[in-house]
C-alpha cells in the first residue's frame, strides 16, 4: 500500500509538470528547493479555488468582509504577535552527508516505517535528541548516525528597509495572514458598519523559512493562505457552537465545493501539548495524502489573545464598543485558516485516475483550468481550422476555452483528460454541413452533437455548479 500510494505521488508530480501545473522552481539553475512555479494550467486551476474560497467565504456572506493587507509589516507585529520568539522548528543535521531535516519529522517517519506511531508534539529540544540518540535513529540520506544536537531555527524570512547599508533597519516577509487582519481591526470597525460577530477574510502569499524537503508543494517557502478571523462578543455568542459551525462549513466546502471525496478527510483534535497556550480548542482538518493524513486547515479559538498583544505592543486601542449596551471589551477570535497550494495539491490527487487506458483528472467542472478544450478534427483542412477557430472565439467568450490542433484527434482527447478538462468539441466534415460539432464527455467518453448556435447555452447549463 506505501509503495502504491508513493507511486501515485511520482505520477501526480509527474503529470504536474507534464501538463503545465506546476514547475520547479527556477530549475534552468538546478532547482531551488521547496520552491515551485505554477505554469499555465496550475495558474488556472489555483485561482479557481481562490475563488471558490473567496465567493464562500466572502462574497456569499453578509457577515464577512474581506482585506489585502502588506507583505512586509512593521516588526514589532511580529514581536507582538510571538512569531520573532516562538516560530520555529526544531532541526538535526546530519555531520556526514550535511542533510538538515525537522526532528520531529524524523523520529516519526522513523517509527512510521517500522509500523509503529509516535507523536513528538510539544516535546523540547533536549527530549526530541533523547529519542534520535536512544533509538540509533539514522540519516535517511546517508544511513549515518552522526548527529550535531536537535537546535531551534526561526522560520521567519529577514529582509531589509532601506538603501543605504548603515541606515537599513531589519523587517520580515509576513509568516502569516492573520497579522495583517489584527492590526487593520481598528481601520475595518471605523470605516465599516459591521457589529459583532463577523469576520475577515484574506488571500495572500505567506513565507516561512522551511526546511524539510519533499512532498511536492504541500510544504513550500512561499505559500498562499486563505484566513479568517472572525470576531464576536464571548458573552453573546456561544464558542463552541460557532467552532461546531465553522467545523461545518469547513467540511462542506471541501467536500462540495471543491469535490474530494469524504472517505479522505477527518477531523484530528490537538492535545494540550500540541495546543498553543493562548488557544482553547484547535482541530486540524486533515486529507489522506500519499505521505499520511496531513493538516489541511486549521480551526483555533485564539480567544482575544492577538488584539490584546497588539493593544499592548501599539498602545492603540482595539476594544469593541456594543452599540446597544455600551459595553466596551476586547473582541474573541475563530480563526479558519487553510493554505491555498495544499488545496490544491489534494484536488489533484483526489481526482487522478487510471482507467480505459488512460489518465484523467477528474476535477469538478468549476474547477477545470479550461472548461472546454476546442479542436479541428484534421489541422490540413483550412475549411475546419476556420470553423474551429470561429467557435473557439464564441466559446472564450464566456468560459476559459483550450484549443489544440496537433496530432490525431485520439491523443488530443487524452491529454485533455489529462489537464481535467471536463469536454471537447471537435469540428468535423458532418458538422461544416449540418451546423453542428461533437462534444465529448471527460469522464464518460460519450459523445453527442450539438447545433453550434446552443453551444453557449449547452455549456452554461453543464458548467452551471
């Protein structure tokens, strides 16, 4: 079952790259690890969860707004928020062959391949070198034992403000999206009519100074995060029924928005261990990847710790006045957070399937990087280009339309059934006569012909959830 589900890794990375998903990262060079670039059908199929995330969780709901906050923030945020002191893995290094990987990392996979589990969470440096050096623990690179002492390594990403070398004062690239939502608090309450409870929403890119290699592009150094804060008054509104409803809605996203099977996705509830110390309740919503069940999104109740810290390190006040009552306080928090690239790694590998001789990702149509995918049955026949072309041009109008005139029409069908393209539409002779074209099903193979002046109409009805 390992070999088989590390079989389906390879091949996911290797259609990713095969059909223009993803790349790695400045591979003319040789590569830069934990670094990826999305090609021209990753881009699509990436925004389009952004998108469904966005119109969720946003736009569809009237107690929600959304942000786009800064990359690079001031940094006493990040010396408020704890991140500068307590984002951090622990790291090994291997004395013989140079590997660096998380310890915690290491010790699992140890005892996972001799079919035992073991859990490290919240262990300290001295305990986890406890476990390497009792257990003979060695390399996976190399096979070595010789280890230098588990060590902690900030993952935040330094840079610099200004231009002049002795004038430069330090910053960093944000670790996450939160903090941008916390310290715009103030500015959203006071050009906005929102009461308690609602939330905001954010898409953007995070990054954090990872280590451990692998896994395609579930852990990477840049990363884009979908989050949510959602305020509310604790004496007004239940917690624990907004975390069962966030909980709920969670789940139903995944499942129906976006597709994935249910049968790969639990919940996993954090020990106090593992827990952080300002957080009452924090649950991982986790997928099956071929690596394990992994986090795919996060659900904290923070409590008010993030506004509180940042009231006392900006001295700005970021309490909630309740309008009917009068009442001052200092606003609780359920944080919904997911990264955008881990989405979109488990779409891809819950819709990879083998059969008819073919590979096909069978990816929900609102997802698909094109909608449909537009060919002339033979590319020496100007009178089918032509027509080809013209349709093509109706369909881009309203959907996002792949066109393809190489090869014979059979490989043409295949390596759409590749990129998830949910129909084709072939232009033929019959078709030039009768006004008609074929429209082939990705998951089917049926065919049926449809007049081209219903095209549109057909689409919309088939493309319509």
């Amino acid at each position: 079952m390992a070999e088989k589900e590390n079989n389906l890794m390879e091949k996911i990375t290797s259609l990713a790259k095969r059909r223009g998903f993803v790349f790695l990262g400045s591979e003319i060079y040789g590569g830069l690890a934990n670094s990826y670039e999305y090609g021209p059908a990753g881009v699509e199929l990436k925004r389009n969860i952004q998108n469904a995330w966005w119109n969720t969780f946003v736009r569809a709901r009237q107690d929600m707004v959304g942000l786009d906050s800064s990359i690079i923030l001031h940094p006493k945020v990040w010396e408020a928020s704890g991140h500068t002191a307590n984002l951090a893995d622990a790291m090994i290094d291997c004395r013989h062959c140079k590997n660096r990987t998380r310890a915690d990392h290491l010790i699992e996979n140890f005892f996972e391949a001799k079919g035992e589990k073991a859990s490290v969470e919240g262990k300290s440096v001295e305990e986890l070198d406890k476990i390497i050096r009792e257990n003979k623990i060695p390399c996976p690179v190399c096979g070595k034992r010789e280890w230098t002492p588990v060590r902690k390594f900030n993952l935040l990403f330094e840079t610099n403000i200004g231009i002049v070398p002795e004038n430069q004062s330090k910053a960093y690239l944000r670790g996450e999206t939160a903090q941008g939502i916390f310290v715009a608090f103030k500015n959203i309450l006071d050009s906005t009519r929102l009461r308690l409870p609602f939330g905001v929403g954010q898409i953007g890119k995070s990054f954090r100074n990872e280590i451990t290699k692998g896994n395609f592009i579930y852990r990477t150094l840049e990363f884009e995060q979908g989050e949510i804060e959602y305020f509310f008054d604790p004496e007004a509104s239940d917690w624990q029924k907004l975390f069962e409803e966030w909980k709920g809605e969670l789940w139903k996203f995944v499942t129906g928005r976006l597709g994935v099977r249910a049968e790969n996705l639990r919940w996993r509830e954090h020990g106090d261990e593992e827990r952080s110390f300002y957080s009452k309740r924090t649950e991982d919503l986790e997928y099956k990847f071929p690596f394990g069940f992994k986090e795919l999104w996060g659900l904290a109740y923070r409590t008010d710790y993030d506004l509180t810290q940042h009231m006392k390190f900006s001295g700005v006040d970021l309490s909630y006045t309740d309008p009917l009552s009068g009442r001052k306080f200092v606003p609780h928090v359920i944080e919904p957070a997911v990264g955008i690239n881990r989405l979109m790694a488990m779409v891809m590998l819950d819709a990879y399937a083998e059969e008819n001789g073919r590979i096909v990702l069978k990816l929900k149509p609102a997802l698909a990087p094109y909608k449909a995918a537009v060919f002339p049955l033979l590319a020496n026949k100007p009178a089918l280009v032509e027509k080809a072309k013209e349709i093509y041009g109706l369909l881009s109008k309203n959907f996002m339309v792949a066109w393809d005139d190489r090869g014979n029409i059979g490989k043409r069908y295949y390596a759409q059934d590749e990129i998830g393209t949910p129909y084709c539409v072939t232009v033929d002779f019959e078709g030039l006569e009768k006004g008609d074209v074929t429209v082939r099903d990705r998951d089917t193979m049926q065919q049926e012909r449809v007049n081209i002046t219903g095209l549109v109409k057909y689409f919309e009805g088939k493309l319509g959830s």
